[in-house]
C-alpha cells in the first residue's frame, strides 16, 4: 500500500530511538539523554496525516510508537517518577508485535527484524523472510493475553524444520512485567540465529522469590509442552530474565530438578545462601553468565560480583559481564553473544 511505504521509514527511526531510550534509561539522566533523542515522531506524525486505515499493521505500530513519545514527554511535563516513563515504553513492545507480519512482505522491515551484524546479507534476508506458517512458526501465544497470568508467548523462526533441533531460550520478565512483551526483548536474535524463545508469564505479579513456588512446575509444564510439538535441543536451554526474572534464574535454575543447561541472569538480585544451599551436583561445572551494570540503581552492581566469587567457589563454570554505561535495563546487545555461548557449549 502507499502509505504503508510513505509511514515505514519514519516508523522504523522512530522505533530505533524508543529502543535507545528502553536501553538507556537512567534515572539520573534521562531528562537530558530524551531531549538529546529529538523528536523523531514529528516526521511519523507528518506521515500518518490523512491516513484512514486504521487497521494497516504499519498504521497500528505508527500510532502505538506516538503514544510511547506523547506518554512519556507527559510523565516529564508532570514531574512523574521513573515508573511512568517504564508505563509509557510498554507501547514499543506492542508496537513491535503489530509491525512484524509485515517482515515476510515489506524488506525494510524484515531487515529492521534481523541483528545488525547480517543486515545486508541478501541470503539471509531471504531466508528469514519465510512467512509464517499458522501454528508452526512465527509468535504464537498461549493464554497469554495481556493482563493474563501463567501462560507464555513463543517464537520459532520461520525456517524451522524437524530434522534440526534448535536451543531453546526460556526468557523471563521483570516484577510486573508480561511475556508477551518482554518476547520482543530476544525475537530479533532468535530469528537472526535460529533459535525458540518462550518468554512465560508469571503465576502471581512477579515470579515466585518467596514462599509457594507455582512458577517452577509452570515452567517445565511449558518446556514439555514445546517439546512435545518442535524438535528442541535438550543439551542447549537457557533460562535467562531480568531483574526479578534473572533472579529468579537462580531460585529455579539452581534447583536439582532443573532441566535447564544454561543460566543467564541479568540485573538480579543474589544472596550467597543460595550458592550454599544449592545442590552440589546441579551446580559442578553448571554454565552461568551473570550480566549487569554498573550503574544499576535497583540491586547495586556489587551484588552480582559477589554472586560470581560465590557460585564460582561452590563450582559453577561462571562467566561475568559487568556494562559501564548500563542501569536497571535489558540489555540486548548481549543476547547474540549468549546464543553463540549455548551454540558452542552444549551440556
């Protein structure tokens, strides 16, 4: 359609600038680096004038990207703390989610779709540019609307085939997040380098850290359940999430029935009990690489060094990655580098 090509190219800057400020939220900084960004959405807002499809995929992802700006310049206006630019930045997962069908169709987007390092490629935009086959491949959901509990959202590349097992990446959200966004937080890399992403939803608000734990036995009920209908390789799962989900890799992933092969928690919290009060024989030689900022404002940096002298010394083959500039936030741009150590570290 004309306007899906008029709106694609201000939509995309648009979505790229809300995907630096998602990663570069500081509460320290934030007012200065948004003014930094400008106004990239006075170009898509010139766009989308005189358009009357409301229905177009581009248009939905156009107007759900001006709410996240309008939202956000809001919250500032009005003095709102850091928790309201974090509810003005759920449109950009949203928006994501109503762009992509257009990945098989539009080129542009299926190259916005593909990690930076193979943008270009035109093999590899071919061969990602696979429409979805219903049921099969692409995102699914299962009760996983938003405001749900319990369910889980997925993705598995369109190339999928069952002569291939792919690793799995099992990726859970921060405290008061939802799978279904937090999904868009690992697809662009899953779809670049073959591999199934389930981002769950937790049972209650956040994951269970204390008391009753109903997310463990939800997880491996989801974990058979893929398994049962794709072909997944049992010597690569990745249980990996943010903050309340990084931590609750530990609290999950360190138990003795865990099946998972890999940890990847990212700005958790860690107390060293937990290393001693792991089992033994789960924790010999179990690969984890523990990702955190420097100048994360929630659980200080010296946490996660701690939890790496600590699962180190109780016999875990740990890896750490401290980043300067990073705060409380997801930081994608580690995400191809985790999948290349599940690659090439079987277990």
């Amino acid at each position: 359609m004309p306007e899906t090509a008029t709106i694609l190219p201000p939509l995309l800057r648009a979505l790229t600038v809300l995907d630096f400020i998602a990663r570069h939220l500081d509460p320290m900084t934030f007012d200065q680096m948004f003014a930094a960004v400008g106004t990239p959405d006075d170009a898509l807002r010139a766009a989308l004038r005189g358009v009357d499809d409301e229905d177009e995929p581009a248009v939905i992802a156009a107007r759900l990207t001006l709410s996240a700006f309008d939202d956000m310049r809001a919250a500032i206006a009005n003095g709102e703390d850091l928790y309201a630019i974090y509810g003005a930045l759920r449109h950009l997962p949203r928006a994501l989610e109503a762009l992509y069908p257009l990945a098989s169709t539009e080129p542009v987007v299926n190259n916005f779709y593909l990690d930076p390092s193979l943008r270009g490629d035109a093999d590899i935009a071919a061969h990602a540019a696979r429409p979805s086959r219903n049921g099969e491949t692409g995102v699914m959901h299962v009760d996983n609307e938003r405001g749900s509990r319990g369910g889980y959202s997925l993705y598995v590349p369109e190339n999928y085939a069952p002569d291939r097992a792919l690793p799995l990446v099992m990726a859970l959200h921060g405290g008061s997040g939802h799978g279904r966004a937090f999904l868009w937080s690992w697809l662009r890399e899953a779809r670049s380098f073959d591999a199934i992403v389930v981002a769950p939803t937790a049972m209650g608000r956040t994951w269970a850290l204390m008391g009753k734990d109903d997310d463990t036995p939800n997880l491996h009920r989801i974990l058979d359940t893929i398994g049962a209908r794709w072909r997944v390789d049992a010597s690569r799962l990745l249980l990996t999430g943010m903050s309340d989900g990084g931590t609750f890799c530990y609290v999950s992933g360190l138990e003795a029935g865990s099946r998972f092969t890999h940890l990847a928690p990212v700005s958790a919290t860690f107390h060293p009990m937990m290393a001693t009060m792991a089992d033994a024989a789960r924790l010999d030689g179990l690969p984890i690489h523990i990702t955190h900022g420097a100048r994360d404002w929630m659980f200080p940096v010296e946490v996660a060094r701690r939890a790496a002298e600590a699962l180190s010394a109780a016999g875990a083959d740990v890896g750490y990655g401290e980043i300067d500039d990073l705060s409380h936030c997801y930081p994608r741009e580690i995400n191809a580098a985790l999948l290349a150590w599940l690659r090439d570290n079987p277990r």
